[in-house]
C-alpha cells in the first residue's frame, strides 16, 4: 500500500471546500490513502455549530457529507455526524468510491484546559476493526483516543496491521535548545507513543496532526508514519502544510513479529478476568 499523510489547516465550517481540496490533494498525489487531520473537514473549533454542520454517516451509504470525493482515491476524512439517534459524533470516516467504508466515532472527548468537547460530542460506544482490501485490516483512532493504550490493545488483538491516527493537537511548550524544525515540544509525546505501539504490536501507525490557527490555538503539524518495528519512515515539518508519503508493505509486518510472538502469546480472557477483578475491587 502507498499510504499518504495530507497535514493541512482546513478552513472552518466549509465542509464542500475542504472536501474540494481533500480530493484535489488526492488525485494529486495518487497514493492508495490518503490519511487527513482530525474534523478535516469541518475544522476543529466548531463550538455548537457542531450540531448544525453534522450529517448522517451510514456505512455502504453514499459519502453525502463530503461532495467532491465521489471520483477521488480512498481518503480517512474527519467530520461531525448526526447519528440515528441524534446525537453529534467526533467521526473518522473511511470514503471509497463516494461511499462509507467505515466510521469510528471518537471515544474520549477531552474536557480539560483548553478543550470543551463533551460538551459538544457524544462519546463512541465501540471500537472495530475493518478489512480494507488486498490483505489489509485496519484500525482508526482519533486524537485523544490515542492516548488511552486500550483502544490500540484492543485493536491490535482484532489484527490489524495498520493503525490510522487523526488528531488536532494543539502545540505546547518548546525546547531549551530546540532541533532545527521542532517550535513545540509537546510532538515529541506523539512520537514516542505511535513508536511504542508499532513496535509493541508488530504494526504500522500512522497520525495525521493538524495545522493553522483557530482562535488562540496553534496546531502543531509534526504529523508521522511510523513503520512495524517502530522506525520513523516520514515526518512533516511542524506548523506548516505538508504531504508525507511511505510505502507500506504486510510482509514487513509479518517480518516485525518474528522473534517477537507478543500477539501470539497475548492472553485475551485472562486480561478481562483481571480487569473485571480491579474493576470489582477499587
């Protein structure tokens, strides 16, 4: 697989121009993915037009939600969706074809400092895997949820060989002596997390960090592919737009799991009895 990463500064609230752009970028690049930023195509810092902006996302159904992308190659966009139930999703959307491939809602919504996003979005209730085609299964994450080593776990025991990260991470502080392309220091964590998680579960990470400015926040850019025995194959400048691009291979996957056996030998329904016991006792 040729997968491309595509950190950009999606302008706010134009759904139809970021996904015009989205597509142009893909055509452009002519990767196989085409992985893009957190709400890339809303913008973040939605506020309660959240609800106004947000569209029904079916798998199987046609891509409504993002006009433009009916002819492009198959892009991971993020958009808020107004799911059956009324409720307003944090959605990372996998479009094929003009169609839903597949949808993870976003599990943990940060409420702290400067993020108010419960209060906007429902939280996902499940966390799935999918096929992609041509031997690839593939699991999506977004942002925060990234930083919770569970979901990774739990997608890793469904085996997957790629992990798709969207995030909007804003940055934060800065080096004493910085390195010649780092203005936040706060990227160097993502880094060390998406290294640690593909050379853990044998698999590729990849996150795609935003860029821009919203309000008082500066979104950091830094965004990666990280290939299955944890080595960085590309890496985007920070606060500025960028393409990254690596090819992708499920060999090398096979490759990065031997000696190791740490999935092979994971011990699924003794770590749910533990958990139920910590559960049970705190």
């Amino acid at each position: 697989m040729r997968l491309a990463v595509f950190q950009c500064a999606p302008a706010l609230r134009d759904l139809a121009g970021n996904a015009r752009r989205i597509a142009t970028t893909a055509a452009e690049v002519g990767a196989d993915l085409l992985l893009t930023p957190e709400l890339s195509l809303s913008g973040y810092d939605l506020g309660d037009d959240a609800a106004l902006l947000a569209a029904p996302v079916r798998p199987g159904a046609p891509a409504t939600f993002a006009p433009g992308l009916e002819g492009a190659p198959d892009v991971i966009v993020g958009v808020p969706e107004r799911g059956d139930d009324g409720v307003v999703y944090n959605a990372a959307v996998h479009v094929r074809d003009g169609r839903v491939l597949f949808r993870h809602r976003k599990r943990y919504l940060p409420t702290y400092g400067m993020f108010d996003e419960m209060r906007y979005f429902g939280r996902g209730a499940r966390i799935d895997a999918y096929d992609a085609g041509d031997g690839w299964r593939i699991g999506l994450l977004v942002c925060e949820d990234f930083w919770h080593p569970a979901l990774a776990y739990l997608l890793a025991t469904r085996r997957i060989q790629l992990l798709l990260v969207q995030a909007a991470a804003p940055g934060r502080g800065v080096w004493e002596v910085p390195a010649p392309d780092d203005l936040f220091a706060s990227m160097a964590v993502w880094e060390r997390i998406a290294r640690t998680t593909a050379q853990l579960y044998g698999i590729y990470v990849a996150l795609a960090n935003r860029v821009g400015v919203e309000g008082a926040v500066t979104f950091a850019g830094g965004s990666l592919i990280v290939g299955p025995g944890g080595e960085v194959l590309a890496r985007a400048p920070q606060a500025e737009e960028a393409v990254l691009e690596a090819e992708l291979s499920t060999l090398e996957v096979a490759r990065s799991r031997r000696p190791y056996a740490h999935l092979r030998d994971e011990d699924g329904e003794w770590t749910l009895r533990e958990l139920r016991r910590a559960l049970e006792e705190t």
